[in-house]
C-alpha cells in the first residue's frame, strides 16, 4: 500500500463527483498540530462518503496535501506512506511506499525505517495530517522565581518571567509515535502542552542561568529572546528534537518582575549609585534641609513655637548640612579640575612662534631657547623667577640672590655666577 503521485491536471474539478473518496486535512488552526483526513464530495467540503466503507481508503482514492503539511498514510497504526510536498496523491495498494520527504530530507526517512509497516493492507486504514508551520503564542510564566546572580549589582537576585514561545515539528513521524495520544482525531497544541511547558519552564530556569554566567545585566535579559531561544534548544534538545521531533524555534520575553527582596536590592544600588554624584548629592542635602525647616516650623503649638522650632532646625541641621556641602563643593571642584583641559607650558620665540616647554630650539627660525630665570623651592620644586610662593608647598620664594659682577640673578647657595662665571 503507497500512495502516487497525481498530475494536477487529470484531477480536474469534477474529482470530487466520482465514487472513490477525496481526502483532505480537516480544520487546522494556527495551534493545530495534528488532525485526521477526512472525505470530501462536492457541495459539502466535509461530508463523509457513505458509500465507503469506515476506516478504509479505497484503492485510487485521492489525497490533497497544502503548503506546510506532512500527511502520512497509516494502516493498522503504522505508517505505511508519507508525502511533506504539496499536490494530489493517488492511492494504490500495490505500490511500495513512494516517500515524498520535501524539505525534511533524511531525517524523517530513518525514522520511517524504524516504524515502516511492511505487510498486507490491514482492515483500519487512515490519512493523518501534521502541521509543519511554526507554532506560535504559546504562553508560559514561572511559577517560582528564577535566581539569577548579577555581576554588576554583586548580589543574588530572583526574577519572575512571562511570555510566549513558539515550537516547530522537525520530525512528523517521530511526533505522531510520541507526542500524539492514541485514537485523537485532532490535537491542539494547548491540549498536550502541560507536560511540555513544565520541562519549558525547567529548561528557561537553565537558560537564564547561561545569561547570567555570560555577565549579562539582569535587566538586559528580556531583550535576549534570540540568545534564549539558542539556550533552550540545547537545553531541550535531547528531550524534544530527539524523543519528540519537535523543537523550541523562538522565545519571546513579555515582562520581568523581581521578588520583594531583590527589587529592594536594586533599588538601594540605584540610589546609592546617584548619590555618588556629588551634583545629585548636593541637592539632596539641600532639599533635604528644606524639607527639614519645613517640618520643624510647622509647629501646632502656635507662631512663636513655629518660630523657634525653625531656629532649632536651621542650627541643628546647619552644622550637618555645612558639612556635608562643603565636601560636596570639594569633590565638584575636584571633578572640574580634571576635566578641564590642561594648559601646555609653551616658550615663545623672538620670531613669534610658540614652542613646547621642553623644546631646546624653536621649531620655526631653529633660535635656542632662551634662559629663564627660575628659583628652586626647598620641596624641589622648580619654580618661575617672578613666582613669590611655590604652588607645590606653599612656601615663600627666598630673597633673590645677584651677581656682584653682572648683577645676573643666582639660584640660593650659587658658588658661581652661571652668566659670567664670577666666583661668589
């Protein structure tokens, strides 16, 4: 028993007049994964042919596969045939299987030699369909939060997850032995997905712990559907694809939400994360003060109270507020300080070019550098000569002392005059 290839053009649209029986899918929704064949005669698409005999395809019945459907040929609950191309199908007793695969190739052949039906027509003969398109917006959520460790708040954390994921049928026949109760004329994906979605939800648990491992951001992960679909494959991948014949293709994160506790967590590191900017911080202080001399000068015990508790407020938190400002005011300066953009020391030319400090010889004309008087600060700071305290210490610039010959200024202690070279 196997089925033939029909050309479309012989079929015709009086097929359905004739006495054998035509046979196509019966409704199949976007969450339809299998339903039975049934007959069909013009004027009615779904009517049954009572002139057949019950669960028997007659010998040159036809068979109409679509885009996207795997039908298989069973007699006596094995498959005896199968086609995933679409086109007409003739049915002929004598033929060995034909095994149209289409685009699934060798797999679902090796797993047609494993449950092949080798022998004479059977009594219960049935076409099955099984659809191949992606199934799609199947829900799930976790039941128990998922712990997830986060490197960048350094803490463990727990997150709830929901969404929708959606599965393909990789290998039909595979599915029809495993997945597809017996004696069910049409299963809907929502009907054997309970089983399925708690191995999901394990296999989500898995993944998101992947996540965290690779250093990502607990925050990111709802944007990292693609790198959980990834995960999830390898992680069901033994469980689905192997024993099922079917597969996770993608997995999309609705929403994330985080138990009490870490939502604490992240909201302390957040905070505290602003209140390292001393700008944040200063204004917090201030308002804070405000809020402060507010409380204090709403007073019920009248004006004059209101009063004094305002003075109260102001030198209590006066002293307090100063304090922290002031080091506010330090680190804003230091922080400005560094991100100004430093000055380079330059020496300027007699031809007008400007040099670097360092530079022996001018750039433009080749002119030596002239010499510059400086004074030498007891830190060991050099220091310009028209410098009066050192900016490295502080200390004050030591009376200069003068060439007795050429009236050149000398470094404090010279022995020698370094302009002419008299003896000190």
């Amino acid at each position: 028993m196997g089925i033939i290839k029909a050309i479309a053009g012989a079929i015709g649209g009086g097929l359905a007049d004739q006495w054998l029986e035509v046979l196509e899918p019966n409704d199949m929704s976007d969450t339809t994964v299998f339903t039975t064949g049934v007959t069909v005669r013009q004027g009615d698409r779904r009517s049954s042919n009572t002139k057949g005999t019950e669960d028997t395809v007659s010998n040159g019945s036809i068979i109409h596969v679509y885009d996207n459907q795997f039908m298989m040929l069973v007699d006596g609950g094995k498959v005896v045939d199968y086609t995933a191309e679409p086109g007409y199908y003739k049915v002929d007793h004598s033929s060995l299987p034909s095994l149209f695969s289409g685009k699934l190739g060798e797999t679902v052949k090796e797993t047609f030699s494993r449950f092949k039906y080798g022998g004479v027509p059977s009594s219960k003969q049935k076409v099955f369909f099984i659809n191949l398109q992606e199934i799609k917006g199947i829900k799930f959520g976790t039941r128990n939060p998922v712990n997830y460790f986060d490197n960048f708040y350094n803490s463990e954390l727990f997150l709830r997850a929901f969404g929708t994921y959606s599965i393909k049928i990789t290998d039909p026949i595979k599915f029809y032995q495993e997945a597809v109760p017996r004696n069910a004329g049409r299963v809907d994906i929502t009907e054997i997905n309970e089983q399925y979605l708690n191995e999901f939800l394990e296999g989500l648990a898995a993944a998101v712990n992947r996540l965290s491992a690779d250093g990502e951001r607990i925050s990111f992960v709802v944007s990292k559907g693609r790198e959980l679909s990834k995960y999830m494959s390898e992680a069901l991948d033994e469980e689905w694809k192997q024993r099922r014949g079917m597969e996770v293709l993608s997995v999309g994160i609705g929403s994330i939400s985080y138990d009490e506790e870490s939502q604490k967590l992240i909201n302390m590191r957040n905070q505290g994360a602003m209140l390292g900017d001393p700008g944040v911080r200063e204004g917090y202080v201030q308002g804070s003060i405000a809020r402060g001399i507010e409380a204090a000068g709403s007073n019920s015990a009248g004006s004059m109270a209101g009063f004094v508790g305002v003075g109260v407020g102001l030198q209590g938190a006066g002293g307090v507020g100063a304090a922290f400002s002031q080091a506010n005011q330090t680190q804003l300066h230091n922080a400005a300080e560094k991100s100004a953009p430093q000055e380079t020391a330059t020496w300027k030319c007699a031809c007008g070019q400007a040099n670097k400090a360092d530079a022996k010889f001018c750039a433009e004309c080749g002119a030596k550098k002239p010499e510059t008087a400086s004074w030498k600060c007891s830190c060991g700071k050099e220091n310009e000569q028209n410098a009066k305290f050192c900016p490295s210490c502080g200390a004050k610039r030591p009376e200069a002392n003068a060439c007795k010959k050429c009236g050149h200024a000398l470094e404090q202690n010279a022995k020698f005059c370094p302009d002419c070279g008299e003896k000190q």
